[in-house]
C-alpha cells in the first residue's frame, strides 16, 4: 500500500490502530552540511554544540567535525527563534512599531528606536528638532557603551575572566540607570518617536551622567589592566578567529568586526546622520581582524561615545526646548485641549486610532549600531500601518563568517572567537 493509499484508507474508514498503518518507507533525513557520523574506528568525531550550551547564543547550534581537537568542518545553523519582527510590525501603526524595535539587539534599544523613527521621517521629510537630536545621540552612545560593557563582559567570563565581567556588567547597570532617568526604562525603552522624543533630560541628569561616566571609564581601566596582559587571555584572543579585510568587506561586515581588520568604516563619519557632523571622535581600527582586535576596538569605542555624549552634554545646553516636530500629522495635541476642544479630540482620536498617515513611497534609513550598520528598509501605502518593513540587522552577515572563521582551528577556539561576534539572536532571526 502506498503512502496516499494509507492516508486515504485512514481517512475515509474506521480508524486503525497506528501499527497497522503502513505508510511506506520515510526517507532519510538530510544530514545538516551533508557530514554526519564517522564509521566505526575511524578518529573524527562529530558532535553538536548548542543550541543549549553555554557558549551558544539563543537558538544557534554548531555541528563541528573533529580530528582530535582539530575542526576540520564546521556548519552553523542559527536555528528558528521565530521573533517575527517585520510581519508583527506589519499589522501595527507605525508608532506601535516602536516597542518591537526595543527587541532586536536589546542592548541598543535606543539606537534601533532611532534608525526606525529616521526611515518613517525620511518618507515623511519631517525635520527633527535640535534638541531632539541631541537627546538621540546621547540615548544611543549610552547603548553603544551598555551593548560593549555587554559583549566584552559576556566574551570575558566565558574565558574564565569572571571579575572583567563583573566589573563591566557594573558599569553597564551605571549606565542604565541613566538610560531609566532619561526614559523610565532600562532595556526596552521605546524612548524615540516619529519627529522627536518622548521627554526631555531630568534635572541634574548632566551632573549625574558625567560622573557615572568617570565611574564606568575607571571600570575600563581595570579591565584593560587585568587582561591586555594576561599571559591565558592573550593566547586564547591573539591570533585566533582572524579574518582579512577583504574577506570582511565580501561577507558585508560593518561595524567593530570590519574595523578590526583596519578598514575605517563608520556610519556615523563616513555618512554622518542626526548631529553628528557637529562632534570630534575617533574611529578605532584593528590591524589583525582576529579576536584580540575585536576587543581592543570595543573597549577604545566605549571611551569614543564618553566624549561624544560630554560633547552632547555641552551643546545641548543652547537649543531650543522644543522636543517634538510641531507637525499635526504627527504631534498629538496638548492634553488640556483634547479634553475642551473637538477638534484636537478628533486628531489625537484619529492618529491614536488610524495611525499617522505616511505618504506613499518607500525609504530606507540606516544608523551605526553596535555591532555595525543597522537599516530600516519601509514601504508605505498611504495608511497608518507600514505595507511593508524590512530590518538589516548588522550581526546576521558577520554570523554567516563564523563557519570560515572556526575551520581549522581549535574545538576550544570556538567560544571566544563566537562570543567576539556579538551575534543577538532578536537581530539575527529571519
């Protein structure tokens, strides 16, 4: 009996008991990379790490084939973590599209709030306001800063360097302390709105902020000072999960992995955005692209965004007060109005309800992320739900080197050579 045989018998009569079916012969499932188990007596070995292991992140899991310690083949599968990021914002208003943002790369809440709310702007060719803007690049280093402190922390303790991770998880709960006066949040923020901000910086928020700043600066000093020469991190960092420039330009690297190789690549100077043509800092590169690069740059660009938010900190003291684009399309009415006037009644009624109503057209925005260049690719069709929305998320091309980076090397050279990566699963999922 043939398999459809089977199914119709067991449909359309009276059920069989299950080992009565015959449903044929099932095909053999394709081994993952075409390489499964080695015959009996050879010396390689196969096995899989993750997806619940401690050095993989989220959903990811790595089968490696192993002569000795040596993999002489590696195929990585990022797994399904099905976050669902463009379809659920598909069925929002484009204001509602925020909170999903906050759940990308987590760690650079801000940041993703920024690059959305630019990509709806840029369709609508509103132009934010001076102090809004100021208030983005300060709420972004923040990221920048907590989404490093995070990496080279995590990177750090999984080499056994457990007191670096303490010290920089310190210094990124500094930082979100911050992150939660200037927004009530401290990880998912959804701070940002289309033409603005949500509120302006608490009073004596420039005092506190500089001096967390120092703190967490005094953090970096430590953790510099307990491993540029550590004898065991050196050997595990040096050297190891190396990738040329080149190769990082053809994967579409960005961001601190593609500096790493010494090309000075970033969104911020290279296609300033925001106010960014107004700030001084520099742009760390790498020379070797290996997992010592990687951390040298993340901890030089944590220091980088404390003198581009000292910078904000002082500029921002002349603008004006204005926090939002005084633009009826997207500004919701004063409240005190709502509640004696039908009309303003009406339009916070309408843009609450309906969503704002975004011209029709596409656009795409991009912004430096921590791990590199994220962009929001939209598509509208006049109506206040976005037809369609597309996210580059900077760590899904890196991820996609990992397999070239970990072959031929060492079983134990795949954790720190992964963890320098900074691969975030919310991000990366498609």
């Amino acid at each position: 009996m043939t398999a459809h045989d089977a199914v119709s018998s067991h449909v359309s009569d009276a059920p069989q008991p299950l080992s009565e079916l015959k449903l044929g012969t099932p095909s053999p499932l394709p081994e993952l990379g075409a390489f499964g188990l080695e015959p009996e007596g050879s010396s390689k070995m196969v096995i899989d790490m993750g997806p619940s292991h401690p050095a993989m992140h989220g959903t990811v899991k790595i089968r490696v084939r192993l002569d000795g310690e040596k993999i002489e083949r590696a195929d990585v599968d990022v797994g399904y973590l099905h976050r669902g990021f463009e379809k659920s914002a598909e069925n929002a208003t484009w204001t509602m599209v925020f909170p999903y943002t906050d759940r990308l790369n987590y760690n650079s809440a801000f940041i993703n709030n920024v690059g959305y709310a630019m990509a709806v702007e840029k369709l609508m060719g509103l132009k934010v306001p001076t102090r809004a803007e100021y208030l983005r690049v300060i709420a972004s280093e923040i990221s920048r800063m907590s989404d490093h402190c995070t990496c080279v922390g995590a990177s750090a303790m999984e080499l056994a360097a457990f007191t670096g991770m303490l010290y920089l998880i310190e210094g990124r709960d500094m930082l979100w302390d911050s992150a939660e006066e200037l927004c009530g949040a401290r990880l998912t923020v959804s701070y940002v709105r289309i033409g603005g901000v949500v509120g302006d910086q608490p009073d004596g928020f420039d005092v506190r902020l500089r001096k967390r700043l120092d703190d967490v600066m005094e953090l970096c000093d430590d953790v510099e000072n307990l491993m540029n020469r550590n004898r065991i991190f050196l050997d595990r960092m040096k050297g190891v999960g190396v990738v040329r420039k080149e190769d990082a330009v053809s994967w579409g690297w960005t961001g601190p992995c593609l500096r790493s190789t010494g090309i000075q690549y970033d969104v911020r100077s290279a296609h300033p955005y925001s106010i960014y043509d107004r700030l001084k800092f520099e742009v760390p590169v790498g020379t070797n692209g290996d997992n010592f690069d990687r951390y040298l740059v993340r901890m030089h660009e944590i220091r980088q965004s404390r003198e581009i938010i000292l910078q904000c900190l002082d500029q921002i003291k002349d603008t004006p007060p204005e926090l939002e684009v005084d633009d009826p399309r997207v500004h919701l009415p004063n409240k005190e109005k709502v509640h004696t006037a039908i009309e303003e009644l009406m339009n916070h009624f309408k843009i609450i309800i309906d969503g704002i109503q975004v011209p029709k057209g596409e656009a795409y925005a991009y912004v430096e992320g921590a791990n590199g260049e994220l962009g929001f690719y939209i598509v509208s069709d006049g109506g206040g739900k976005p037809w369609k929305i597309r996210c580059r998320p900077p760590c899904w091309p890196i991820t996609s080197a990992l397999q070239d980076m970990i072959e031929g090397g060492q079983l134990a050279d795949v954790v720190p050579t992964f963890g320098s990566l900074n691969m975030i699963g919310g991000e990366c999922d498609r």
